[in-house]
C-alpha cells in the first residue's frame, strides 16, 4: 500500500509537495526542538563520510530548506552546491537563510523533481539525500536519477530514519514517534497529517539491507549502512 500524507485522489508527490509547502514555514524550529537537536548531529556524521573533501560539484537532493547543503558546504571545500527539492515553499525558506549567511552565491536551489533531474550525465562528484528518499513516489527511478547524475566514482551520502529494534528503546521511541509527535505536530505545525505521515512512512520504508538492494538495483556498488543513535536512522553510502 502507498503511504501518502492525504487521503485525496492526488499522486503522493503532489501530495508530498503539497505538505511541505504547508508546514515549510516552522519546519526548521519543529525539526530541532522535536529530536532535540540530534538531526544536527546526524547531518554532521553523514556529510563527514564524504570521501571526496574537495568536490567540484555537489548535488543535495530534496534539499528542503538546505540544511544539509549548508553542512556540506561548511564541512568540505566545495566549488558549487546545487539543491533540489518540488516544494517551492520549503526553497523559499532555504533562500533566505543562505541569504543571511551570504551563502547564496556558493549553494543554488532549484525546483525540481528527484526522479526526472534537468541535469546532464555525470555531472556531479557527491550527491546527497537527507530524509528525502522516503518520500520519493517511485524511490527505484529517483535512485536510478541520482546514479545517472553522478561522475563515474562519484559518491552518494543519504540519511534516513529507520526502525529502532531493540527493546526497551523499540517501545519507548515508537511511543513518542507514533502517539507523542504526531499530537505535538498536530498543535504546532499548521498541517495535521504531517507527523502521522512521518511515522506511516517511516514504518513503511524498506531500511538497512533492503534498501542496499534498491542502491544496488539502481546501478550503485560498494554500498554500505551506520545505524545512528540506537537505530532512529542510518546513513548509507554507495558509489557509482
Ligand atoms: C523531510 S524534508 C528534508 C529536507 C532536508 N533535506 C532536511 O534534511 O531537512 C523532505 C523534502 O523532500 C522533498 N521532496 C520529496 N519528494 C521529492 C522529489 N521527488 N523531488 C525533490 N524533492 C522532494 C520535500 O519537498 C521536502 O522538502
């Protein structure tokens, strides 16, 4: 079954691309205060495994309001930073901080979509995906996308949440997961179905090596898997 955030008769990308625009406006602070600021963590973790630390051209797929394209740029002396992501909403956002932090002139953000890129062959040295993957509609051809972008040995970074499964952490972190955070998200963020879809989708998503073997089938080899904190998420590696 699809898990899509709404049960209209929209594709899950409209509809995905529908609820970003929606809750881009208190995305960031909801982000920090409901994993108590552990995602910055992660971020950091996942950008230090990028081999390459002088990338002509990174590429930050569904970059959202470029948290991780900042990071990357931060970590790793880059040329140019593309991000890509469908929801106009959640660009705005990220134009304006790279505009505070005059980033602007170093990272570019684009609308567009993950799974059918107006980009060229090989054109890019790393790419990365951080919480974005799930919410592809077709992960198979936004994986296939990716792979057809990259520079021959270029790397792929992605981080995604996975399920925790030792106990008692299993039971206590799907607590707050599927009851606390959806009702927290309920009151602060202005859509509803944002935090229950975060749990479906993440319940739904194929992690650790399942998803190695959708890397492998879209062409990636030397792919690879950390859990992060007790298994909330994980970062995977591939190269082309
Ligand atoms: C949970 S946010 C993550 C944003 C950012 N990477 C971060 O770490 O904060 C997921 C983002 O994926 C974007 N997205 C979902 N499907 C996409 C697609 N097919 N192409 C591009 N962006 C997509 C959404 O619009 C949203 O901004």
């Amino acid at each position: 079954m699809e898990i899509k955030p709404y049960d209209t008769r929209a594709s899950k990308k409209a509809e995905v691309e529908q609820m970003f625009d929606n809750i881009a406006g208190n995305y960031d602070l909801l982000n920090r205060v409901l994993s108590l600021g552990i995602d910055t963590i992660w971020r950091k973790k996942a950008i230090n495994t990028i081999a390459n630390k002088n990338p002509q051209y990174l590429l930050d797929l569904a970059t959202g309001t470029a948290d991780f394209a900042i990071e990357a740029n931060k970590q790793l002396n880059i040329e140019h930073v593309t991000g890509i992501d469908i929801s106009h909403e959640m660009l705005e956002v990220g134009r304006e901080k790279l505009r505070k932090k005059s980033l602007d002139h170093k990272i570019e953000l684009i609308k567009g979509d993950s799974e059918n890129l107006q980009l060229e062959d090989n054109s890019f040295d790393v790419a990365t995906v951080a919480f974005g993957v799930r919410n592809f509609e077709n992960l198979d051809t936004g994986l296939k996308e990716i792979h057809r972008v990259l520079n021959k040995g270029g790397q792929l970074v992605i981080l995604e949440f996975t399920k925790p499964t030792a106990f008692p952490f299993k039971q206590l972190f799907n607590a707050y997961f599927k009851y606390l955070l959806p009702l927290i998200g309920r009151f602060k963020s202005k859509d509803s179905n944002a935090y229950q879809y975060l749990y479906e989708s993440v319940q739904a998503f194929p992690d650790y090596d399942r998803f190695i073997g959708h890397l492998q089938d879209a062409g990636f080899s030397k792919c690879s898997y950390k859990a992060l904190s007790l298994g909330i998420c994980a970062i995977y590696q591939a190269y082309k």
